[in-house]
C-alpha cells in the first residue's frame, strides 16, 4: 500500500464515500434487515439494546462525529464529513437521512416501537420540501450542492452526481424531476471512459456511478442504465488495456488515465480490487431482472423485471458485452421463472428447499411436478438416500432405470423385514422353519438388488453406499421395545437430520416389564435369540435362486455397512463373504455386529471373523475398515473375572489382520482383538526389519486393549511405539480400555496444519507417561519426519463413577469418524445418556 499524502481540499476528500458519508452510506441500507434477516427475533437484542436506535442521533455540530447532524428545521449544517467544499446545507447527506429515516421507520413498526417512529416521521416530513425549495435548480434540471450564499468559503456551483442519484433513490424528487435528472446526467457521459463526477474534479467514480444507474432505473429509464454498463464497466474497465480484465478499479480520470482526483498529485497505484464498484451485480438482479423481497426474512418475493435492451440471444458486440446481454428474454410476452438468470432460479430453488429442510422427503415430490427444470433439481434430493424392503426392489428398479436418476443415488439401505410372530414366541428360540424362511427371503432380497445395481453404469457417477439390515418388526414389540424406536434411524443421519431420544419415561408394558420407559435388566436367552437370531445367522439359501449360485457384481458400491442398529446377525462364510465378493470396487466396510449371547455363540463368531478377514483382503480397492464388536448390560452377563470383557479372542485374528491390513489408509477394530494380538510380531526384542508388517499407506488405526491398565500400559505403549514406526504415514492412533475401574483412552496424532506431534492420555487412575515412554514417542515423531515442533503431552484425569457403560467413553471421548458410521455415533451417544 503506498502513503497518497493528503487530501486534495477542493474535493470531497480521501475517496468518494469514505468517512462519515461512508457511514451514511451504509446506514441507508439497514432497512434491507427486514427482507434478509429470517429469524426476526434476532433482531430484538439489537434493537432494544440500541445498538440501532442509537445512531440516529443529533451530532455535534462542530465534531460531526455522530451519523446525523440536525437543526431545528430538520436540516444537516457543518456535518464536516472530510468533504471542506460541501460541508454546510449538503444535500447529498440529507437525500441519504430522508432514506435512512424512512427505512429506520419500516424498522421501528416492525418493532412495534412507536416512540421512535413518531420521533423519525417528524424528522423526516420537512426534509424533500427543504431540499426542493432550497436546492432544486430548474435551469440545469439538477440539484445544487449546498445553498451558501455567494462569498461564502463553503459557496460551490456544482451540481454533484451522487447528490442527485441520491434524490431520485430517496423519493425526494416528483417523476417530472426524475425524468429530468436522469436526462441531464446522461447529458454528461464521456464516452468511452464513463460518468464524471464534478464533486471531485475530474474524476470517474464507479461507485458513485452505481447510485447513478440505480437513479435511471428508478426514473423509468433502463436503457439507459444498461447502456453506461455496457460501455463504462464491460467496454472500458474490462477490454482497455489499461485496466486488469476487472470491474473492481477505484476510480480514474475522465480522460482515462489512472489518476484519480481526491488523491493528492499524480499517483498512478488506482486500487484495482475495489468492492465498492460492482453495482451492476446488484442492479441487474434487483432492477433489470426485478427479484425483489418484499417480505420479512425473504417469505414473499415479487418479479418486476425492466428489460430494457435486454435479451437472451446473442448481439453482434464486444464478448464481454455478449455476457452482459445474456439475462432475460426480449419485451413483448409476461415474463416467467425460465426467464431468471440460471443463478436466480437456483437462488429460487434453493431457497424452496431450504424452506422444507425439516419435512419430510415426499413433501418435496410435489415440487418436481412444476416443469422438468424443478423435477431435475428435487429429484437430486429426493432420490439421493433409498430406504427399500424386499417388496420395494421392483419398483425402485422401474424408478432408477432412467441412467441420469443412477447419479442421483447416495445411499441405498436394504431394510430386510422378517416375518412378525406374536407373544407367545417371543420367549422362545427361532424354529427350523422360520430360519429357512428367513434364509430364503434374505437371499431373494440380496440377489434381486444386486441385480438391478449390476445394470447400473459407472460413467453416469452412480457410486453408491450400501447398508444392509434384517429384523422383523415384531422385535422391537416385546421385550427389546428400543428396536422400534431405532428401527427409523437412517443412515445418513447428520447434525441437520438427527435421530430422535430413546426417552420414553410415560411407557408401560407390565407383561414384558417395562415401567416408566425403562426396560428390565434381565432377559432370557430364548428372548435374546429370538431378536438376534440362530448362532450361524442368516445364510443364502440357493434353493431361493434357480440360474445361478454366483452372486452378480455390484461394480457401483463403493461403501458397504452393517451398523449395530439391529441385533439379527449374518453368517460371514455363507452370506457376507460372498456379498463382499460381488462388491469389486469397495473401498470403505464398517461392520458393527453384536457380541454373541453364550459362549458358543462367541466362538462360532470368532471363527466367522477369520473368514471376514480373508474375504477382506482380496479386496483390491479397499481403502478403509471399521470393525466394532457391541456388547450391552442387557445382552450379556457381567463376568467376574473381566466385566463386560472378553475372556477369549480368536486365535491368529489379531495377526491376521494386522497383515489384511497394510494396503489400507484406515483401520479401526473394536472389542474383536486385543491391540496386544494385533501387534503379535512386535513382541520379540529383535530389531524391527522387513520380515514385521508395514502399513505403507496407513493414516489412521483405532484398537482396544486391556494391557492399557496400571500394571502395564508402560510396557504396552513401548510396543505400541516399535509397531508405530512401521506407518510412516500415520497421523492419529486411538487405543482404549473400558475395563471396569482401568478405564483409559490414549492418543497420539499430528495435527493437520502445523504437524504438531502430540499425546493426550485420559484414564481414571491418574496414569502418568514417564521420561522413557514421552522419549519413545518423540523419538517415533522425528522419524516419521516431524522435526519441526516437539512431542506435545496431554494427561487427564477422568471421573470413573461417570462412565456407566462403555458407551460413555465412545460417544464422549472417541468421537471420530473411523470407528462407527454417524448414526451409531448418536445412538452410543443417546444410549449412554
């Protein structure tokens, strides 16, 4: 920024509209609050603070610095607003204080605030015969500056620009007036450079000419107003060589030079980012296309389009004047919405579904009736996340077939209903029967989506998420009554689209035992089957399926879930692995099964789990995977030798898939292995070489361990650190304990910006990293690059008699995005509440 010295004192100043003008300027826009501001009761802190009321105040004549200063005949002397040669009777600034005091009163009866708008009414009435009387100068059909008399220091013949627009946009002026104003201005053009403006000199300000062209569309003229545009701001500011291919130039002579009169000398460095000259934006929105708010918080909207010379089609000119021409159909027919401006009618549209954020999807259906530029836009939004059953799958083929909805499609969950049983079964394990039934509707369910998913096409960008599920809706009406009440948790839940509070404190169900909203903490076993399903969960039944037996390939997925929202369980080896099989471009899993009820049920799951982790690794895309064994007080009895714990894991699971996972960039594994297995190869006191795992690409690894207790997370946090140094590309690792009375959470990660390495260790037994474990993890940090900043150590200490469940620690200190999908986030978070 260069010092331009002084200001030149025949003008107004530093810049036309700095200083207190500036700040008239701005204020005069407070009336638009209404139109913008949605929430109206917002504005009452403002308001009945003063912070508004406030500044239309009387100044101090000599000082001037308050916004407005008054006579007793409601008329602004002295305002010493930097300008020496317009100081007194200055019409500009009283045009401005007419427009201020007329938006302040549409404020003041919004606010129901009579005493202000008695007061601003009164200051405002006197002002346009003042100014008419006082100013209005017949022979020039314009304004006159001030009204000093002759011999005055403050005495000047000009007829200004702005103070004239200013009229006109004020309603100081009759039409007769306007017409005549808007005449005389254009009498001054110099063509090709633009509108002069005499306040200050010789001088072309394209702010001051904004106020201009909004003068010519006020006083019926916007030909006019297109026509400076056009050669002023698209011919001149944009094509002359001059210029930087922008319209954000300060100002410049009216000879086109880049000097600009209100600086002192001849300084040629002309600001060339300069907000204040981009009026047409507004004008052409507000004025040429006529969008217009009418009512508070943008609830009401007219279209008063004044065209012009305006068109769509294309003009023998200049390109960037082509540009300027392209807003709306010629005069001659009504317009409608397809006349807007593309910009405008998304404007519109957004602003219609932002309206029904909240209602439910098949409300915004009936928009996509109104022509096929709305149905394109909602469908976007309708058909972007699909929840389908099995009797849903031949319409959704029939609705999808059009390749352009495929690219719309975000989400599609497969909810699979069961068949319902009543009471009398509810305590009672599922029979053969209803588990070959089952099979059979899990297996047509499968093999019909993916069949339609196979005739999608990947050029039309249909990649899509998939979750799948399976219960019957008769789970959620005995016993495990919160099923029902998560049954509706989609799967795309975010902030904007919350899932809804299990609380329910005024349900009763005296023969399942439930009293004041709270389930009863024991249940059978044939009561937990009945929800969760035979041990070796459901299968394909390739009875149900007559061509084939191989699954068609789902090339379109690029996400597969399984969330715990569901207690019915899957068979890995004769269901999910075969899934995963169909799924070639796969690049996120997240599986979040139930921990089995009995300890058969435990082992056969763990030896399901070494065929997930085998189907997993001939996964070639594979890019990330989230693995959570959920258990719950309800489900599983409390083991005296580990709590809620596990008393075995499966052997070889924590090496293997240690190994599956070193082509990927995300691991997180909760509750299925301990971390101890997992880093198996690292137990030995050899040196670490290339016969140890190594997760070239991986960023991100979350585990869980009991050896992260008292006795040995000193230990345990050294082998953490040999296997550490084989990621070279790791920028977070979680490991947890939930162990009852050994809870700790510890993290190490390098912050994205700075690359600052850090620690942070939270327990509830005052664990403490001593010199030998911070020395191991600095010295991780250096190596893996991060030389720049040391090793950060954060140590807490937390309230054990708080962490009730589990759930506790995971949705109130885990929170991330790699170990469960967002919905289960906030069901463990509303759970453990």
């Amino acid at each position: 920024m260069s010092d331009r010295g002084a200001p030149d004192r025949r003008h107004r100043g530093r810049h036309l509209g700095h200083g207190r003008m500036g700040r008239l300027s701005a204020h005069a826009g407070s009336g638009q609050l209404l139109g913008v501001v949605r929430d109206r009761e917002k504005l009452n802190p403002v308001w009945h603070a003063g912070a508004y009321t406030n500044q239309l105040c009387v100044i101090n004549p000599t000082t001037g610095n308050a916004i407005f200063g008054i006579n007793a005949s409601n008329w602004i002397y002295n305002t010493t607003i930097s300008e020496p040669a317009r100081v007194t009777g200055c019409e500009v600034a009283n045009s401005i204080l007419y427009y201020t005091l007329k938006n302040a009163i549409s404020l003041a009866v919004d606010r129901k605030d009579d005493a202000s708008n008695a007061a601003w009414t009164k200051a405002a009435n006197p002002i346009p015969d003042a100014i008419n009387s006082r100013l209005w100068d017949a022979s020039k059909s314009l304004y006159r500056d001030n009204d000093e008399p002759a011999g005055s220091p403050y005495h000047n013949d000009i007829h200004p620009k702005d103070g004239n627009a200013w009229a006109v946009i004020a309603g100081i002026t009759n039409a007769t007036q306007a017409e005549a104003i808007s005449t005389a201005l254009q009498q001054r053009w110099i063509r090709p450079y633009g509108a002069p403006a005499p306040e200050a000199g010789d001088t072309i300000s394209p702010f001051a000419s904004g106020f201009e062209l909004q003068a010519h569309f006020l006083a019926g003229h916007p030909e006019r107003a297109v026509d400076l545009m056009e050669f002023m701001w698209a011919d001149f500011m944009l094509d002359d060589p001059r210029m930087t291919r922008s319209t954000f130039i300060e100002g410049y002579s009216t000879d086109g030079s880049l000097r600009y009169a209100p600086y002192a000398g001849s300084d040629a460095r002309i600001s060339h980012a300069h907000g204040w000259s981009t009026a047409p934006t507004s004008l052409l929105t507000f004025f040429a296309a006529g969008l217009k708010l009418t009512g508070a918080g943008g609830a009401t909207w007219s279209v008063e389009p004044q065209l012009g010379p305006l068109s769509r089609g294309w003009t023998p000119a200049s390109r960037r004047r082509r540009r300027c021409r392209t807003v709306l159909e010629t005069q001659g027919h009504v317009p409608s919405f397809t006349d807007l401006p593309p910009e405008l009618r998304l404007m519109v549209l957004e602003f219609v579904l932002e309206d029904k954020s909240q209602a439910p999807p098949y409300w915004l259906s009936r928009h996509a009736t109104v022509c096929r530029e709305w149905q394109f836009f909602f469908e976007q939004r309708n058909f972007r996340f699909v929840k389908l059953r099995q009797d849903d799958l031949e319409a959704f083929r029939r609705v999808y077939r059009p390749q352009y909805r495929q690219g719309f499609a975000r989400t599609v969950w497969l909810r699979i209903e069961l068949p319902e049983y009543g009471c009398e079964r509810c305590e009672t394990e599922e029979s053969d029967a209803e588990s070959r039934t089952n099979n059979l509707i899990f297996t047509r369910a499968v093999w019909k989506l993916f069949s339609i998913l196979r005739t999608w096409d990947r050029r039309a960008k249909a990649w899509v998420n998939l979750d799948l599920s399976a219960h019957s809706p008769s789970d959620g009406q005995h016993r495990f009554k919160e099923i029902s009440r998560r049954a509706e948790d989609i799967p795309w839940a975010s902030p904007d689209r919350p899932i809804r509070s299990l609380s329910d404190p005024f349900f009763q169900d005296s023969a399942h035992q439930w009293q004041g909203g709270m389930r009863p903490l024991y249940s059978s076993y044939e009561a937990k089957s009945r929800v969760m399903g035979p041990i070796q969960g459901l299968c394909f039944d390739y009875r149900a399926i007559r061509a084939t037996q191989n699954l068609p390939k789902a090339e379109v997925v690029r996400t597969f879930a399984i969330r715990r929202q569901f207690l019915r369980g899957f068979s890995i080896q004769q269901g999910l692995r075969h899934i995963l099989a169909a799924l070639p471009n796969v690049e996120q899993v997240w599986f979040e099964p139930w921990r089995g009820i009995s300890d058969e049920h435990r082992r056969h799951l763990d030896h399901q789990y070494l065929a997930l982790a085998s189907a997993l690794s001939r996964l070639k895309h594979l890019k990330t995977v989230s693995f959570f064994e959920d258990y719950s007080k309800f489900l599983h009895p409390i083991s005296i030798n580990t709590g809620y714990g596990r008393e075995f894991h499966a052997d070889g699971l924590g090496p293997l898939l240690a190994r599956m996972s070193t082509a990927l960039e995300s691991l997180s594994v909760c509750f299925v292995v301990d971390a101890v297995d997992f880093f198996r190869d690292f137990m030995d006191d050899a040196e670490v070489d290339s016969s140890k795992p190594y997760w070239a690409g991986l960023k991100q690894l979350a585990l869980t361990s009991e050896y992260l207790d008292p006795e040995h997370f000193r230990l345990f946090l050294t082998l953490v650190a040999r296997a550490a140094e084989r990621m070279p590309r790791l920028t977070r690792l979680r490991i947890w304990n939930t162990t009852a009375g050994s809870e700790c959470f510890f993290t190490y990660s390098i912050t994205r910006y700075k690359q600052v390495p850090s620690l942070c260790i939270r327990s509830t037994w005052h664990c403490r990293l001593g010199k030998g474990e911070r020395r191991v993890w600095a010295n991780l940090a250096r190596k893996h690059g991060h030389t720049r900043h040391n090793l950060r150590v954060t140590e807490w200490d937390m309230d054990r008699f708080l962490i009730h469940t589990h759930g506790y620690l995971v949705g109130r200190t885990t929170m991330d995005d790699t170990m469960l999908t967002n919905t289960s986030y906030q069901q463990v978070w509303m759970e453990s509440s």
